[in-house]
C-alpha cells in the first residue's frame, strides 16, 4: 500500500495477507423415503357390511388427503371373524371381509348422495379373512352407538377381525406388507353397488 501526505511526501509498506476459504457445508442427510400411511380402521357390527356414519366421516377426511396428493393411492383391506367366515353362503352371497371393502369402496367413490367421488382407478383392495398382518387402529367408531337395530360395532376383542384398513400409497413407494395381495378395484361390483345407505 501507498500513502501521500500534504506535502507530497509517500511511504510504502506491504502486508501477507491469507484467505481461507470458507468451510464446505455439513452435507444434510437425505430426507426420510415416504412410506405409506395407515389411516384409522373401519369398524363393522357382527355380520354386517354396512358403512355407518362414523366411517363415512373416515372417508370423508381420507378423500380429502387424496384430493391433496392427486398421484396417490388408497388400499382397502377387509376382514372378518371366524364365526362369519363360517356362515357364508348361509346369509351372504360374499365372504364379509370382501364386502365390507366392496362397500367402502363404494362409499369412497359413487359421487352422489353422502358418498365421496374419488377416481375408482385410485383404490385397489384386499379382503384377507382374519388374518391379522397389521396394526389394528380405531378411533371412536369401535364403541360407535347404535344407528339401527344389531348396528353397533361395539368395543370387543373381535373387533380387529370386522374391519376394513385404510392406506395411503404415495406414488413410487412400496406397498405395505399387510396389504401385498391388493389388487385392482373390480369396477363392475362396486359400481352396481350405487350410494350404499
């Protein structure tokens, strides 16, 4: 460096000077993979197909999810106890576990009266009997109150067994291991189905 004074006389001096570059940034460890989600349970009375109205609110929020990510989908796993297992044929055309999902489905997809309009394309199911692969997670709708005669849910050991999963399958990840037998949803059966009450 250089200095001048009034008077014109200058002086010099120089300084080493080192600069360090900056640290490199800790690298930031990669997000968690997605994985997909297992929502609140379904709950059926004994030998009963019927969605009541607390699952309707379920779905209700479930669609909503599914309307915020547009590349999702949902599996719909059914199941049953042993004791209806053993009456099919004798009061039901189906085995509950699979009508019990063939009716949510519905629920989830008709678009009319209190039944949601998702893509049916966007659900694939699974009716596994009383195999038990996944947690079972319920809310209020396991003690639901009566809607009409022999409707209740009830709180009991069984109940695990008349329910319906839900799951949300983000795209590109795997499917969870409870509900590795799903498959397409069967448009015709669901769609004969209507607005189920």
């Amino acid at each position: 460096g250089t200095v001048t004074e009034a008077l014109n006389a200058t002086a010099n001096c120089s300084v080493d000077l080192t600069i360090k570059a900056p640290a490199a940034p800790a690298p930031q460890a990669p997000p968690p993979p997605a994985k997909a989600t297992q929502l609140d349970d379904i709950i059926f009375a004994p030998n009963n197909s019927r969605v009541n109205n607390c699952a309707k609110r379920i779905l209700e929020d479930l669609y909503k999810q599914m309307a915020a990510d547009p590349d999702s989908t949902v599996i719909l796993v059914g199941h049953e106890d042993e004791k209806e297992a053993r009456s099919h044929g004798k009061k039901h055309a189906r085995h509950l576990d699979e009508e019990r999902v063939l009716n949510t489905a519905a629920t989830l997809t008709a678009g009319t009266g209190t039944c949601q309009k998702l893509e049916l394309s966007r659900v694939q199911v699974a009716w596994v009997g009383t195999k038990q692969d996944a947690e079972f997670k319920t809310r209020s709708c396991e003690t639901s109150v009566v809607e009409r005669k022999g409707q209740e849910a009830g709180s009991d050991s069984n109940a695990k067994n008349r329910r319906v999963e839900i799951w949300i399958v983000p795209k590109g990840v795997a499917m969870p291991e409870a509900a590795a037998s799903a498959h397409a949803a069967p448009e015709k059966a669901i769609k004969a189905k209507g607005c189920p009450r």
